[in-house]
C-alpha cells in the first residue's frame, strides 16, 4: 500500500494568504476612501468655491440695487449660507475681523460664523471710486475622513476657497475714451489731446486707445484713473487712481444702438426748422438751426432729434429742462435764485403775483390773510419705446413763494394768481399756505390747475417782470364764464405769454372740480392740516386736477448751484413724492429708497440728438444748449454711429470737425458716442462742465484753458457692467 508524505513546499507557504488578503483589502480600502472620502472632498471643494461666489456676486447685485454696504454684507452671509447648505444660514453671528492678504489693499471686512457649522466666511469690500466696489470672500471648512485614515490620512481637513466680484467698474465706461490708436504701432496723429491755459480738470477715468499727448504742459488733474497704449504720462499730470501708461489693453468700441434706430433709418417726414416758436418737437431737421444772436429760447419736447446737415448754435438758450416761474433760492423759498435758468442769454424766465379778488357765489376761502403762493410748472410727456410705454406727469420744483398782494377778509374773498409763462409749461398748479410765505413746503397744501394754451413766442423782452402782468399788483383779469381761466399771448414786450386763473375759493360747483377747503365744519369751510396736505380737495384724481402720484406737497427745491454766477441744480433723485419730478434725475418706474432708479426705464423729459455720417455737433461759447438723456436712450444724449439700415455694415460718421465749447450753461447730460469721429471740447467755466456724463469718440482734444471739460456722473452714464467675478 502505497503512502503519501506532506510536502515540505507547501507547509512553506502557509499563512501566504492571510498576508495577501491583508495587503489587498488595504488597496481596496485606500481605493474605497478615495472614491468615498475623494469624492466628498471634491464636492464639498466645489460647493465651498460655488458659495463663495455666489456671496461676492450676491452682495454685488444688491449693491447695485440699493447702494447699502450693510445689506451687501448681510447679503453675501445669506448667499453663502444658503449655498453651503447651513441649516440655520440667517442664524449667523458677525465680528469685525483683519482682511486675508488675498483682499485688495484698504479692504474693510467681517467675519461670519454659524452654530454647529464647521467653517468660517470672511466678506470683504472696498469701495473703489470709479473703478467700482470690490467684494471679496474667503471661506474655510472642515471634512471628515472615513476610510483614508488607513491611509494616514487625518481625521479632519482643512478646505478653502476665495472669491472677488466687482461692481460698477468703469473700467468699460471712462469719463474720457478715445477708441483710435493713433500714435502707436506706427500710426500717425494723436488718439488724445489734452491742453489748457489754466489746470485741465476731469471727473472720471480717462482712458486712450493710442498716446497721450499734453499740447502745452498745462496741468492736468484727473479724479480718476489715466490709461494709454503707448506714450507716457505727461509731466504735471496729477491723479486719484491709477495709470496705467502705456501697456493698457485696447478697448472695444462698446457698440451702442438707439431703441429708436429702425425709425432713424426709415422714412420720416421732416419737421420744420426752428422759428420764433418756444417750443420744439422732435424730428428730423434737413437743415441745419444754426441759432445765432436774438435766437431766444426754445424748449425741446422729448424724443430723437436728428441733425442730418448738422447743428449748429451759438445764440439762445436751448434745453428741455421744465422750470417754475421765478425760481426760488436752493435753501429759501422765500427769495428768488441769483440766476434764474431761463434768463441765462435770453430773457424767458417766468414770475407771477396773486392777490384777493371778490368769491363767486359768496363762499369765501378761509381763514383770511396773506396766503403764501407757490407755483410748479407742469406738463405731460409720453414715451412709446418697448420698454416702459407710458403717459407721464413732469412737476417742476416749486417758485419762489409770493404772498398775495391784498390779503383776504375771511367773509366775502377768493383770490387769483396771474402767470407770466415759462418755456414748455403746458399748466401750472398751485400751492397755498394759509400762515403766508414760510420756508416748510410740508405747510403748503395743492389748490388747483390752471392750463396754459398760449403758444409761446421767443420775441420780445422783459419776460419775467411781474410788474408787467395784467392787473398787476390788485386788479387780475376778470376769470371767463362760469369762472373758468383765461390767457393771453403777450405782456408788456413779452411774447411768452400769460394766464390768469379762476377765482379759488369754497364754490362747490366749480367746473374744474374743486371742492372745499381742508375739512367742512358746521358748513363752514376751515383749513385743517391733513397728511398729505391739500388744500382743496379736487373731486377727480385725475390729471391735471390732482398732482398724482406726486402728492399735495409742492415738490422739493433745487440743489445749490455748482458754482458762482450758475443757476440752481435739479432737486436729487429720489421716491416720489420727493426728488426731482421734472428733469434728468425723474425716473419711472421707481425701486427702493437706497436706488429710487434701480431698473428704471424712462426718464420722462429725455432726448436724444442723432447725427448721421457727415453731420457735425457746433455747439458755441456764444450760444447754450443745457440737454439731458434719459434710460430710454441708455443715457446716450449725442448718436453718431451712421446710418445704415442695421444688419448691414453701418457708414461711419466719421465728422473731424465736432466742437463742443461751454460756457456756464451749456451741459449734456449723458453719453456722447461718436466712435469713428473726432471731437474738440472746451471748458467753459471753473465749476460747470460741458459734458456732464461721458465721451467716446475716435480723437478728442480737449482744452480747459477756461475750466472743467468733463464731469463723469454714474447716473447719467450708460449702465456699468453687472457683478461679475473677477478672482
């Protein structure tokens, strides 16, 4: 019988597999952690960087909307909380902390944690003048490890992540940019020219696709950042930015277009040329206005003027700013401004007087007294873009208050108030405070309408003298049938023309609508102060009765002027019923306290001059044109791309010969865009600039031998980009 003897081979190998498996169920474990472990560090990675931006980005747009560092900064702790999965993402508690060296330098910034959550977010901002808002973010989180600390790997790691976004960077939209690269690369002329007697100044960034040439070594003084292709910077030249020069990248012409550009390229009629006539309407003009000398004043009613043989003015005021009569003092409503707007060159300012007359129907107004008169001119515009299609009420600031020249007795008297019109007022409603002139518009209540048919006329002179009214000082013009107002087309040797209005006082059955005055005690009407204050209440709501949605209120005054010798600035933007509701800062629809023109769509009263190829804008120190743009035309105030029916490639408007000289009046409010035409601007006054927003065009020279060439002003200037990440 045979035997089999164990083999020595074998028992030398026994255990081999226990070794084996060991080694592979450490390569399946460490393969196990990096797809479990891994994969939960790459997605809590990516979710981290994702909340980090999502944080910049947030306390960005919020800015944006309603200009409020704290909100930003609540804001960006909301967004990352909300996109790192934070049960309790509002729940945060914040402490000022010293910036990460990430941040950009002069940061200011917070530091964020929440109860239970294993990480932290630091938020950052620096408010960069006209290079925007930075928001910076930093985040850093914990994760635990599971099957890697087989590995070694420890328990607990550290992930982080960073972020910047940017707001309202005029990076884009520079107060000054010339988009030819002229002297560089071999090309001949000079992209910009700069040269002055006196110290050049410019608010905003000026930016030039080719060299930087100072004609004259006269100081320059930007407020802003300088940026070049080529050259260097000129010695003298001062700013509050940076420079980059040379080395700055080449800009893109930003391709602006008119909401109106298929009408601008298609058959309109054309509009008759200006005439002694105060009022203009939009159109297209065949030749050019050439305002010279005695060329008086003309209101431009809103909308696209375009200039195919160009336009030229040196004579006469020319603006589609609405104005009251006698415009008061900024702080003062009690006394008249320095300057009034419409008598800046040409006598067309308005004034008036009020004065007790006898009541119709024996319904006095109470109580008696020298009530204090206000007046605001008003008118409609209509806008029929795409976007924000409307019918809107434009209220001027209040006059000068004026009492009336005989006080009323309480028992037998109304009164009546007698206009010397100003140019563009389609009516005017008026405003009482039964304790007399006081400078608290909040005790003035709204008494009526009084429309104006007149057709204003720019001859003649000596506008504005209330002495020279009908009637003046206690004898009006008796009111029409059944107490209705009446107007004439001249006074003295104006020929802007007058109204006069009906009686006001507590006659119920007045065809206009007007009730009674405050609230009816025993049959007798008293004024009471009600919030809003009106003084009699219209039956109808309606326009023109009721200043709606502007309130009882007059609205609010002017802002000091710029400088000595200048008018009064428009009122500020703000939520009806306060702020500007006639000119450059209304704006419909409105948003919030902080941004009132957030997401605006119309600025009721704007234009626009458009310029076809070969057509040039002349503006002279001897004439003014005071204009403003508006949202309905992204702020572009001067168009001058061609005129080629889009898609086809456009004909440039390649004009060398555009000159803009100022003077203390002249201004255009918003963009002027001519990217293939070159451009001479002239300052004009220490304290005013001509261009109150932006330039881009091909070649500019500008010379502020006489003062300020170019004030930069956000609101007045095409949209800045969205927040958008720049780290």
């Amino acid at each position: 019988m045979r035997s089999t003897a164990p083999s020595t081979k074998l028992s030398r190998q026994s255990g081999q597999a226990i070794v084996l498996i060991a080694l592979t169920l450490l390569v399946l474990f460490g393969m196990l952690g990096l797809a479990v472990d891994g994969g939960r560090a790459y997605i809590d990675r990516r979710e981290l960087q994702d909340a980090v931006d999502a944080a910049v980005l947030g306390a960005g747009d919020t800015y944006e909307l309603q200009g409020s560092i704290p909100n930003s900064s609540a804001a960006a702790a909301t967004y990352y909380g909300l996109n790192e999965h934070v049960a309790n993402y509002a729940g945060y508690s914040s402490a000022a902390a010293a910036c990460p060296s990430t941040f950009p330098a002069g940061s200011t910034c917070v530091n964020y944690t929440w109860s239970g959550y294993p990480g932290t977010f630091t938020f950052g901002y620096l408010v960069n003048q006209f290079n925007g808002t930075i928001f910076s973010g930093s985040a850093s989180h914990q994760v635990a490890v599971t099957f890697m600390q087989v590995l070694g790997v420890p328990s607990i790691n550290n992930y982080s992540a960073i972020a910047e976004a940017v707001v309202g960077d005029q990076w884009q939209t520079p107060a000054l940019l010339t988009l030819g690269q002229n002297g560089c690369n071999g090309n001949n002329g000079d992209s910009l020219i700069i040269q002055g007697s006196v110290s050049v100044t410019i608010t905003g960034d000026v930016y030039s696709n080719g060299d930087l040439k100072d004609q004259n070594g006269a100081p320059v003084s930007v407020n802003g950042s300088v940026y070049a292709d080529c050259s260097t910077l000129p010695s003298g030249w001062t700013y509050t930015g940076t420079a980059k020069v040379p080395g700055a990248p080449v800009l893109a012409d930003p391709g602006y277009s008119s909401p109106y550009q298929s009408s601008l390229y298609g058959s309109t009629s054309p509009t008759a040329p200006p005439s002694s006539v105060v009022e203009m309407q939009p159109g297209i003009y065949q030749s050019d206005p050439k305002f010279a000398g005695g060329a008086g004043c003309h209101f431009m009613d809103p909308g696209v003027y375009t200039w195919p043989a160009g336009y030229t003015d040196n004579g006469g005021l020319n603006s589609n700013e609405l104005k009251p009569p006698i415009e008061s003092q900024y702080n003062d409503a009690t006394q008249p401004a320095g300057v009034q707007f419409w008598n800046q060159g040409v006598p067309c300012a308005g004034d008036f007087y009020a004065t007790a007359v006898a009541a119709t129907g024996g319904k006095p107004l109470k109580p008696g007294g020298a009530w204090g008169i206000e007046i605001a001119a008003v008118r409609q515009d209509t806008w029929n873009g795409a976007n924000g299609a409307g019918t809107y009420i434009r209220e001027s600031a209040p006059s000068m208050c004026r009492q009336l020249q005989s006080g009323m007795n309480g028992t037998s008297h109304g009164f009546q108030v007698v206009i010397g019109n100003v140019p563009g007022a389609q009516g005017y409603y008026v405003f009482g405070n039964p304790n007399g002139c006081q400078n608290n518009q909040a005790n003035f209540g709204f008494l009526g309408f009084i429309s104006n048919p007149v057709v204003e006329l720019n001859t003649g002179n000596l506008c504005g003298d209330r002495t020279k009214l009908p009637g003046y000082p206690n004898s009006p013009p008796a009111p029409g049938a059944n107490n209705t107002a009446t107007s004439g087309g001249n006074y003295g040797n104006c020929n802007l023309g007058y109204v006069a209005s009906e009686v006001f006082d507590n006659n119920n059955n007045n065809p206009q609508g007007l009730g009674y005055v405050g609230f009816n005690t025993n049959a007798n009407s008293q004024w009471s102060a009600v919030s809003p204050q009106c003084a009699i209440a219209p039956t109808n709501p309606g326009w023109p009765y009721l200043p709606s949605p502007q309130g009882c209120n007059p609205p609010d005054l002017e802002q000091a002027p710029a400088g000595p010798g200048l008018s009064n600035q428009t009122a500020t933007r703000a939520l009806t019923p306060n702020g500007d509701q006639a000119d450059e800062n209304q704006c419909r629809p409105q948003a919030s306290a902080f941004r009132p023109c957030a997401g605006a769509a119309v600025t009721p009263g704007a234009v626009q001059f458009y310029f076809p190829p070969n057509a040039c804008l002349n503006q002279q120190g001897g004439g003014s044109t005071f204009v403003f743009s508006g949202f309905q035309y992204n702020w572009i105030v001067v168009f001058a791309p061609g005129n080629t029916k889009p898609p086809d490639p456009p004909t440039p408007n390649s004009c060398s010969g555009n000159s803009l000289a100022g003077n203390s009046t002249t201004a255009f409010i918003g963009t002027i865009y001519m990217p293939t035409g070159s451009i001479t601007i002239n300052g004009g006054n220490a304290a005013a600039a001509p261009v109150a927003g932006q330039v881009i065009a091909y070649n500019a020279l500008i010379d502020g031998s006489a003062g300020v060439a170019i004030a930069f002003n956000p609101d007045v200037a095409p949209a800045p980009p969205a927040a958008r990440l720049i780290v």
